[in-house]
C-alpha cells in the first residue's frame, strides 16, 4: 500500500533515500567516544582472529559485488590476502582453506541457498564463518560462528541499494577491527577513516539531494539498447553494481568494466553516442588512479562515446570530457564507493520507470534466493 511505500511510488525509492539512517544505524554502537572499534557482538576470540591468515569472501549478485569492494580495505588495512568468489561458484572448486581461514559471507536475506551451501562447505573445513547479514535469526547467521548485523531495516524491493550500502559499512568495520585487534602499520590511518566513515550518512544525504540531473539524464536515454560503466580500484566493483541495477529494474544490456581493460577489448563495443558511466577515483590520495581514468575518458569519447562521469566536487580535470558530469562528495578512496554508487541506483530505477517497467519486482526474479 501506499502507506508502506511512506508516500513513495515505490519501496525502491524510499529504500534509496532511508540510505542515511541505515549507514548511520549501522555504525551505531560500534565506534566509542575515543574512536575504537568496539565489536564484541563478533564472538570471535581476539586470538583465533590474530591467527586468521586468509579471508575469503563468499557472497552473490549485489552482496558480491560489496565483496569485492572489502578485498581492498582488508588487504590495505590488515595486509591479510582476501579472496572474494561467487558463493555458486565457491565449493565446486575444492577450495583451500583450514582453520586460519575467516570466511565472511555476506546476505541481505541470509536465505541465499547458494551463499549457505558455500558457508557450509567452509565449516566443514574447520574455517570460522563470520556472517554479515541485515535479517536477524535467518539461517545464515544462525549457522555461521559468528555474525555482524547491517542495520538496513526491512528490505521489500528485489533491487538492493540500502542494503548494500550497510553491508559496505559493515565490511569496512570488519576490515578496520582486524586491523586494530592485530596492531597494524596503518593506526593512525584507521583512526581517520573511522571519522571519515561518521560523515558519510551525511554525505550521501547531499547526494541524494541532488539528484534531479540524473533523473532527467535517465529518462533521455530510456531508447537506448546498451549502457557502459568504468571504474578503477573500487570503483570497478561500483561500475559492476551499476550495470547490474540497469539489467535487473530497465531489462537493458549493461556491462561494467575494469577501464584498465578497455583496450584489452571492450574499447571495440564503443560507437557513436554509446552511453558510458565513469566512475572516477578522487585526485586526491592515488592520484595515478586518477590521471589513468582521466585518459580513459578521453579514448572512448574520442570514439564516440557519451560519457557520463561521477566525479569528486573540485575534480576539473574531468570537466572538458564529460558530457554529462555527475558530481560526489570528496571522501577517502576506499570508502568512495559508499557515495559513488547511490547516483547509478537512481539511474537504474528512473530507467525502469521510464521504460515502463515493474521497479520493485522485476520480471523472473525473486528477493530472495532460496534454490541452487
Ligand atoms: C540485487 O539487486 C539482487 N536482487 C541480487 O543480486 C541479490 O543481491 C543476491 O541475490 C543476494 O541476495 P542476498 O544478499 O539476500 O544473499
């Protein structure tokens, strides 16, 4: 009903913009007044998490995709290697793994079969199963060793966006807590990201409030049959999000790309007025990440492409090749994707809308995933 939606025409919407509150409920209670890291609900004993010598990230569709996005943070953060595999994909290839394994499975529903089924396998092995999941007492959670909660509240649209944005935060968290328990080189760095992440509710509150040109961006390219998306770092994790919101809610042919591999191929697909959304890293910090997207931008638009670019406020480099700039609160590269993904949620969803299509139910798909 009308009521439930909150007065939104769809539970996407008004999931996309609860994304505040769920950030800001997920980092409740986590952080103390001295700025640690106070996770204790993860009953994991200090010791077994200092012999951890491996992670490995189990996870499907969106969830994955938020994976794929912690590799980083834990690897930069812990220096401990991190491994993130499609959970459908994980058991059937005999994966290595003993009990200095933490394997993190990562589910909004907690019901995914095939997620379970991989966090089986993991116990099974004698690795410790940390799960991270926004439904309590579900049976991922109930069977893994330990859980760390996403506060998204109740997720109805089969699109995730506040979800996988909590289950970023909760990622982040984990990564920064194995750092801290285990003492690591990065301190002080882990210390200013715990501030950076308290501004983030906020700045993904001025994202959304900005919002009206991609909508209007959206609604244009409704005819069109194909959208690209680039990204570097973990920015190619957000441009793989992306594309996979606009072929679950618009039905249209969307890929996401590591812009490191244009040339390796992809570059061939681009044409004459082919939609392509760059994620851009911020100049600041890896700035080498940066001048490389920035010729990237130039390659495809000199092939044709139009380039819609989310770019960090102040970032000019970008403007002369952006046919449409998009523009994203400056924040510390590795948490960018926090910010970076909510303009392509809404991308996706004013699509669907413009294209006619069921948004909080789209064709053949279900919220969650309860068969292998
Ligand atoms: C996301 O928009 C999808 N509907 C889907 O990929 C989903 O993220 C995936 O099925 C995993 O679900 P889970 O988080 O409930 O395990």
């Amino acid at each position: 009903s009308a009521a439930e939606k909150g007065g939104y025409d769809y539970f996407m919407l008004k999931e996309i913009a609860e994304q505040p509150k769920a950030v800001a409920d997920t980092l409740l209670g986590r952080i103390d007044a001295a700025g640690s890291l106070t996770l204790d609900e993860v009953r994991i004993p200090p010791g077994v998490l200092r012999e951890v010598d491996k992670v490995v990230i189990v996870a499907c569709g969106t969830a994955f995709h938020a994976g794929l996005i912690a590799k980083y943070a834990i690897e930069h953060w812990t220096r401990i290697p991190c491994e993130v595999e499609l959970a459908s994909e994980f058991r059937y290839r005999d994966p290595i793994l003993d009990s200095r394994s933490l394997v993190i499975a990562i589910s909004q529903s907690g019901e995914t079969m095939d997620t379970l089924m991989a966090l089986r396998h993991a116990r099974e092995q004698g690795s410790c199963v940390l799960a991270i999941c926004n439904t309590n007492g579900s049976t991922i959670p109930r069977e893994s060793d330990a859980v760390l909660y996403t506060h998204a509240g109740p997720e109805v649209a089969v699109a995730s966006t506040k979800a996988f944005l909590t289950q970023l935060v909760a990622c982040y968290l984990v990564a920064l807590y194995l750092g801290q328990v285990r003492g690591t080189k990065w301190a002080d760095e882990i210390r200013a990201v715990i501030r950076d992440l308290a501004q983030i509710s906020g700045q993904v509150e001025r994202v959304l409030e900005t919002m009206e040109p991609v909508r209007e961006l959206a609604r244009s390219l409704a005819e069109k049959r194909t959208v690209l998306f680039l990204g570097r770092h973990v920015g190619y994790p957000v441009a793989l999000e992306g594309a996979l919101k606009l072929k679950e809610l618009a039905y249209m042919h969307a890929e996401g790309f590591a812009a490191g591999e244009l040339k390796h191929g992809p570059i061939a697909l681009v044409e004459e007025d082919l939609p392509v959304v760059v994620v851009v890293p911020s100049p600041r910090g890896r700035s080498v990440l940066h001048d490389k997207i920035v010729s990237n931008i130039q390659e495809i638009r000199a092939r044709g492409a139009r380039t819609i670019v989310i770019a960090e406020e102040g970032d000019e480099a970008v403007v002369p090749y952006a046919d449409h700039l998009v523009r994203i609160p400056a924040t510390p590269t590795l948490l960018q994707p926090l910010v970076a993904t909510v303009p392509l949620q809404v991308f996706a969803c004013e699509l669907a809308t413009a294209r006619g299509n069921e948004v909080d139910q789209p064709r053949n798909l279900a919220k969650s995933v309860t068969v292998e």
